[in-house]
C-alpha cells in the first residue's frame, strides 16, 4: 500500500512537471528584485520600480488620478485589441507571435492589453504577463461581464489568472523567454481590467452600478489569506461617444440629458469610465487623401484638429454640452454638442463618482478590403494619431489607447500594419485595396514609429522623468527603430533629480530658487522639447522721471495676471530711484514661483542725476546682498530674504538688435563686464550672482547682421562673441493687410485655415528640421534663408559659444496695416518653439509702449483690442461678445502652454501652489521684519 502511495507520488510529480514544461509557468530560486514594503520610498526602490497604490515595475505609477490632477500628463498608453487568437486553439500556438507584438507595442507603450477570453488561456496569459513585466509594461486584462454564462460567473478568467498567481505570490516564475517575475509582482503590474463595452444605455445606472460592484466583490476588494492583494486593479468600462451617430447616445452629462432625452446617468462607483471616437478619414467627407503627400503636413493636420476642436478638446474656462439634434445639419458641428471631454467630465460630476477615471480609445487604422465594410476610409495619417495624444494629454485624460493593433474582422486594418509594412491603400477608385509601394510602406512605418516613440518620450523622459532611468528596455527584434530624427528631449538628471527634499515650491538648478522651473544653464542637446522660460515682455507701467511706486498697484495686477501662465517676470530697472520698488515687485514674482529678468544695457543714456541701468543693476544685487538674510516685505506682505531675491534672478538683458554697430568685439566686451562685475564679483568669499545670466537678443537672420557661416561674414554680417549666453531673435508674425489672404476674425473663415496659415509662417522661421539643415543669405520665401532656428544654431557654431542658450521674441501684438494676431499664432509659436533647441519664450509686446498705435497683450485681458482692416483702417470697435471670446480664448492659450511647461516638462518639480497670503497695509517700501 505504501509502494503504490510512493508510486502514485512519483506519477503525480511526473504528471506536475509535464504540465510545467508545456505551460512554462514554472518556479525557480527567487532571484528576482524585491519590491519592498507599499509605503517604501520611490528613491529606495531598485532601478525601474515605481510607487503608486503598490510598488509596481513599471514607467508610470498605478494610482488614482482624478481629472483636476490629469490635466497635462497622459501616463497609461497602450494597443488594443494586441494579441493573436482564436476562439478553439491554444493560445499557445501563438506564442512567438505574441512575444513579437508586446517586444513592438513596448517600444512605445506603458501598458500591454491581454484578453483573457477562455480560462484555458490562464497559464499562457501569465507567461505573456511575464514579458510584459520584463518591459516594464503595466497590464490591462480583459474579461467583461457579460460572459458570464461563459465563463461560469463574471470575471472569472481574470479570478482564476490572479488566484495562480497569488498562489504562486513568493515564487519567481518563468516563462520560455526566461522573463522572471513573483506572482506577487506581476499582480502588482495588473492596471485594469476591461469589464465591458458600449451597451450603457441597455444597462443603465443600476447595471452599469451592478458591473463596478461586482467586479469590487470578486476582484478588487477580494480578501486572500487576510490581505486585499487586488485592491489596485481598477475595472474599465467603455462607451460610445456623447454625440453618438445621430445624437442618441448613452451617457448624460446633465440632469437634462436624463430627464428629457432618457441619457445613462453614471453610478457614483464609476472606476475607469471611456468612450470610444474615431477620426476615419472616410471617402465621402474626407476633403483629400492624406496619402498624398505633395500636401502639406501641416494641412492635414489642420484637418485633424478642426475634428477635435469639437469632439476631444479641452476648454479650461469650461464648456456647457448639450443634447443637439440633427447631425448633418452643420449649424451644430460645435463643441457644446460633439465634446467627449467635457460632457464625460460633467457626466462625472454629476454622479459624483470621485473615483472615476477617463479613459480614451483613439484611432491608428483604416476600414476596408470586405464587400460589406461602409464606410470605406483612406489610411489614417499619423498627424491624426498625433492630435490626439495632444488633445487628450492637455485635458482631464490618463489613458490612450489605440484601436487597433492587429487586424480586425479582415475589416479594421491597424498599428501592426504600419509596423510590419502590410498596409493597402483603399481608395474610391480601389475600394478593394490596392498596395503601397516601397517608398510608401516605408514612409508610414517610420513616420508611424516616430509618432509613437515621441509620445513615449514625453510620457517617460518627460512628464514622469523623475522615475524612470537612463536606459531604455530592449526589444526581441526591433533594436534598429530609431524613435526620432532629431535629438530627444534630455531627462532632467543631476542636481534636479535631489528637488523632492527641497521645501514645497523649491527648485534645485545652478541655485535653489523658488519657481516652477530650474534657474540653470541648458546644454544644446537638453533644449529639445521643452522651454523652460516663458514671460512677456515690455510688463510694467512706468512713465519717465515719474516715482515708479505712483504704479505699483497696477504692476501688481500685471505681475498677477502674467504669472498665470508666466515662468519669469522681466522688471524695467531704468532709473536709480526705482531701486526699492523694483525690490518690492520682486518680492511678488518670487511669491508667484517667477524668476526674474532684470536690465543692465550699458549703453542707456544717463539723466539728470541717474545713473545708467547696468549701475542700476548693480545697486540692486548691492542692497539685496547687504539684506541676504534678513526677510524683506512689501506692501502686499509677500515675504522673502535678500538671497532668495537673488537666487530667483535668471537674467539680465544687455542689449538689442544694436550688433551691427557693437560688432562681436563690443558685446563680447559687455559680457565680460558683466563676468567680472557680477558673476564673478567675490563678495565675502562667496560668488552669489555667479547663476546670473546676460541676454542679448537681435534681429531677425533674413533682414538681421548675425552671421550663420563663413560666407556671412565675408558679407559683412557679425559673428556671436564666444561668451555669449543667453542670445536671442525677434521675428513677428503680423497678420499684414498686404501679405495676408483672409481677415482671420471673417465670418466665414475656420480656426483650422488660420491655424495652418499659422503653422505655415512657422514652418519657414522657427521649425527644426534636422541636425544637418543649413540655412544661407537669399531672398526667397524659404527655410533655407529665412529660419532663425537654424540659422542660430549655425552661428553659435561658429561663434564657439559653447554656453550659448536660445531666446526667442514672438509677438501677441498687431499693429494698424494688419489684423488683430490671431490665438493660432500664438500657440504656433510655442510649439514650434518648444520642440527645437530654444529654451525661453517671451511675448512682445504686453503693454503699449507706441503711444496707443497698436495692439498689445493688455489689450487681450483688458478687453480693449481694436479692430484693424483694409476697410477701418483707423481701427473699429469689437462687438462685447467678440472682446470675451479673445480674452477666453487667450487665456485659454497661454495657460496651455504654462500647464505644458509646469505640469508636463517639469512636473516632477511642482507641488501646490504658494498659499495666498493676506495683503497688508500699503507702505511705500519694502521693510526688514
């Protein structure tokens, strides 16, 4: 009896090992990292683990994040519909393939999708979640609720994957590939679990309730020898969009939507909640084929955003949705009846689900090839993909993914097609497809790549930088991908990375100051993809000899408003007596996290008794020094020492567009002035002003005296001094009468045209194009003679400035002869600006400094602007409603762009925002407490 207990034994153990062997779930010495206790801190974890609600081994954290905290970052990116399989066949017999497809999306993803359709894929599944773990990849499974006759109960595939794996929570498993993993490791790797798709309004509230509490009692709030081990997996539901096809879609963002038009309301359990909006570029609405590429880019693109101008934009000053009726009727193609972004948001709201998520399914792909596919669609261009991930990343969103990965139906063509160069072109003279050419396929492959690794690159080296490494995972057989062509965004590495032990607010850069971003000199190669610096220029109110205090409630205002959407404040210092309120406005740009800009152009007249402004300069620095630690106060009682003043100045300006007179020995002279005057200056054996920073900044390469090659300065034109720091254009965009083709405010003219004439004037001055583009004197409307981009980067080449920065000047200003400057070309501005090699921003021109013969930023605030055109020459009055559009609409821009900056490219330095402190009695000048 105990020979056949033994035998049986020996059997049962042969048995267990062929079963390991064919499911390659199997158990090794436990070798892999340690995760550490949940509450342990992110600096302490071995490379690659990040913190969230568990210690997961990944890019980007598993938390909640509510939409006021998404606003400008987009962690969870990922391919749907990924994994090859057929209902009947082992999913095994896939699994080469399906290793090859998580190695691809990995390259640029931050999450995998595995659909555990069968039970019987369990073991499968865990190996493929083993080399998604190996990538450093969260994971969303897939298992909806309605399969539960199926499945033998709701969620069941997914119960049974996470009870082997808790099983197994202390054990290193292995797959074929030997990627190891903990059980306990990979459940902390699992994001998600999508629970169902677009049938809300059969299920209504108390269904859609019913899926999120079921899903909490046998999954997330599930207790396993006395721990909730799942407490982190979230449920996603997906729906149709608000507009729907002929608005009658499920959800409502308003009591209205329930009461009259019988919408879904959302349950109060909602976890992750998305919708699902296409933009196919379909034969029959489609205005071109993007295919076609002697169109321009920027026109296509232009196409893109006008679609999301109405279904996924963000508004911050907020939109009230609404039911419409009648989709073809033109008349309502607007925002308030098409917007998933803001109807989802106020569908939350009303709910009051706070612990709900947005999710977004966007389009990579193309319908077509069967008889019954309709609509037939052209190939989505990447210009597509690209709005998207922009337009989703600026509002309350924190997943993206993208449909589809691999063909779908033999109907829905996807991301797999691009990548592996399969793709057809369909087209209403071939709606059967015909194939792409060489040159075509291998256009979409790296255009397709490069679009997903930018959006990687933010995500990781960007919005969450301060987690992740150097070093990128490798990929089974896609090493040879390149992500771009141009040079990455540099991670923010060195004294940056220690600015989590600093105070709240506190940066860490070449000082400590107190601002959104570091007061730090950039090397050429970090410049790419952020600007750091944005500020307008020309802010304060003064009036000659006038005391500048008689106007320090007014640049109270102008500080408060531009530090909305500003990272540094330039203060004119132009007279000596200006000294203690330049001291006092000071104080309030260091409470609102600006750094500051200041004036030392040696060459300013002197007057009367005053003396010039590089003196100017000095005495400041002089008398903050002498108070370095004392704290000062100024009327608003906003407080700060003398040394923190000091460390919150950035720059000083030089001078402007004077180098044809000053040549590059007499600006080289000035730097070294202020090298030996002030950064250099010992002051009880300290440098304190040695982070401070000279601009000088010139006119524009095309009608400019800067040199850019050896041919330029055979023709006169002057090389940058080798000292040079921060150096600088200005180039406007005027919306002329005589060179423009439309009035951008005309009535029957679309944001998109004005956009795309916009983006266009960029294409020409400031867009980067490649390292090896070279510009040279001409006359022709072209890159090549007339980018300021390029044409800086040679010259700092050639000048050997090897600590040379670049600023630019761009205008938020008209003058009479032209239109008002649209927002377009504002927001063109920035983001041909961010993605080269310039590191600030500044706006020209925020007060009117021409005795009221133009426009000004003021004017956009203030709700003051003139109507210029060739009929009003003289100027006109803007209707009510049109001075409340542009001031929306501006402030709309700018703090787009300041929610990129602070939330995005430096929101790993950014906490809250400085407390409001309580004004005080005025009192002419600063004090010492």
């Amino acid at each position: 009896m105990q020979a056949m207990k033994s035998d049986k034994r020996i059997l049962l153990l042969q048995l267990l090992l062929v079963l390991v062997i064919r499911s390659a779930v199997s158990c090794a010495d436990s070798d892999a990292p340690h995760q550490g206790a949940p509450n342990a801190s992110a600096e302490q974890l071995p490379p690659g683990f990040v913190r969230g609600d568990v210690v997961s081994y990944s890019y980007v954290p598993i938390r909640r994040w509510s939409p006021k905290e998404s606003i400008g970052i987009l962690p969870y990116l990922f391919e749907y519909s990924l994994l090859q399989q057929m209902d009947g066949t082992p999913l095994e017999r896939y699994h080469d393939e399906n290793v090859r497809r998580i190695d691809i999306a990995s390259q640029w993803s931050t999450a995998v999708m595995l659909s555990a359709r069968q039970d019987e894929y369990r073991d499968e599944i865990i190996n493929l979640m083993l080399r998604a773990f190996s990538r450093r990849q969260l994971i969303v499974l897939s298992n909806y609720y309605d399969r539960r006759d199926k499945d033998g109960g709701p969620y069941n595939n997914v119960k049974h994957i996470l009870e082997k794996l808790w099983q197994c929570r202390d054990e290193v498993l292995v797959n074929p590939e030997g990627d190891r993993a903990t059980g306990r490791q990979l459940i902390n790797n699992v994001l998600a679990v999508k629970c169902g798709d677009e049938g809300e309004a059969g299920l209504g509230t108390k269904g859609l309730e019913q899926l999120f509490a079921e899903f909490d009692r046998l999954i997330r709030l599930r207790r396993m020898d006395d721990e909730q081990p799942f407490r982190h997996i979230r449920a996603w539901y997906n729906m149709i969009g608000y507009a729907a096809l002929n608005y009658n879609g499920g959800y409502a963002a308003t009591q209205q939507d329930v009461d009259l038009h019988h919408r879904v309301k959302l349950p109060a359990n909602t976890q992750c909640i998305g919708v699902d909006v296409y933009h196919y570029w379909g034969h029959k609405w489609s205005p071109f084929d993007p295919a076609d590429l002697s169109i321009p880019r920027e026109k296509v693109r232009a196409h893109t955003n006008e679609w999301h101008r109405l279904r996924t934009r963000y508004y911050p000053h907020g939109l009230d949705v609404r039911v419409c009726k009648n989709a073809d009727d033109p008349a309502t193609w607007l925002p308030e009846c098409w917007n998933d972004t803001h109807a989802l948001m106020s569908g939350i709201e009303l709910a009051g689900a706070n612990d709900a998520m947005m999710w977004y399914i966007g389009v990579s792909g193309q319908l077509g090839g069967t008889p019954d596919c309709e609509p037939l669609t052209y190939t989505t261009p990447v210009e597509t993909m690209e709005a998207y991930y922009d337009e989703l990343k600026a509002g309350p969103w924190v997943a993206l993914s993208w449909w589809v990965f691999s063909s779908w139906s033999g109907t829905c063509h996807g991301g797999l097609e691009y990548y592996d160069r399969t793709l057809k072109h369909y087209t209403p003279g071939h709606p059967e497809g015909i194939p792409y050419s060489d040159e075509m396929l291998d256009y979409w492959h790296d255009e397709y790549v490069r679009v997903k690794m930018k959006m990687f690159n933010d995500v990781v080296n960007n919005q969450f930088a301060h987690l992740n490494g150097p070093v990128a995972p490798l990929t089974k057989d896609t090493t040879a991908v390149q992500p771009a062509e141009k040079p990455r965004a540099a991670k923010r590495s060195g004294p940056t990375q220690t600015a989590e032990k600093l105070l709240p607010g506190f940066v860490r850069g070449d000082v400590t100051s107190y601002s959104y971003v570091p007061n730090k000199y950039w090397k050429q190669q970090e410049s790419f993809g952020i600007c750091p610096y944005l500020f307008e220029y020309g802010l304060m109110k003064w009036q000659g000899d006038k005391p500048l205090e008689a106007f320090h409630a007014e640049n109270i205002r102008r500080i408060d408003l531009a530090s909305q959407w500003s990272t540094c404040i330039e203060l004119y210092n132009r007279y000596d007596n200006y000294r203690d309120e330049i001291i006092n406005l000071m104080i309030r740009c260091f409470r609102n996290r600006q750094l500051i800009i200041l004036n030392a152009r040696s060459g300013e007249k002197e007057h009367k008794e005053h003396k010039n402004a590089f003196r100017n300069f000095i005495d400041i620095l002089d008398k903050l020094w002498e108070n370095r630690n004392d704290t000062l106060t100024n009327p608003e009682g906003d407080k700060a020492t003398g040394l923190q003043l000091i460390n919150n100045i950035l720059a000083v300006n030089i001078g402007d567009e004077g180098l044809s007179i000053l040549k590059t020995e007499g600006l080289e002279n000035i730097n070294r002035r202020i090298e030996q005057q002030v950064k250099h200056r010992l002051i009880d054996g300290q440098r304190p002003f040695a982070h401070i920073k000279t601009w000088y900044n010139e006119v524009h390469y095309g009608i400019g005296t800067y040199a850019a090659n050896e041919e330029d300065l055979a023709a006169g034109r002057c090389k940058w001094p080798a000292n040079s720091e921060f150096i600088g254009v200005d180039v406007y965009h005027y919306w002329g009468f005589q060179f423009t083709a439309f009035d951008p405010d005309g009535p029957n003219v679309t944001r998109s045209w004005v956009m795309q004439h916009a983006v266009s004037w960029q294409n020409v001055i400031t867009k980067y194009y490649r390292p090896d583009f070279k510009v040279a004197i001409g006359d022709g409307w072209d890159p090549k003679h007339k980018n300021d981009t390029h044409a800086m980067l040679q010259a700092i080449d050639l000048a050997d400035a090897d600590q040379a920065m670049m600023l630019f000047i761009a205008n938020s200003s008209n003058l009479p002869g032209s239109y008002t400057t649209p927002i377009e070309t504002m927001d063109a501005y920035y983001d041909s600006i961010k993605e080269g090699p310039w590191v600030g921003l500044s706006w020209w021109v925020f007060d009117d400094n021409s005795a009221g013969q133009s426009n000004c930023t003021l004017d956009y605030l203030d709700k003051t602007l003139t109507r210029y055109t060739p009929e009003t020459p003289q100027g006109a009055d803007y209707s009510v409603q049109q001075l409340e559009d542009y001031r929306n609409r501006f402030i709309a821009s700018r703090t787009r762009m300041f929610n990129d900056v602070v939330n995005n490219q430096f929101a790993h330095l950014n906490g809250p925002a400085p407390e409001q402190l309580q004004t005080i009695s005025h009192q002419q000048n600063y004090r010492k407490d």
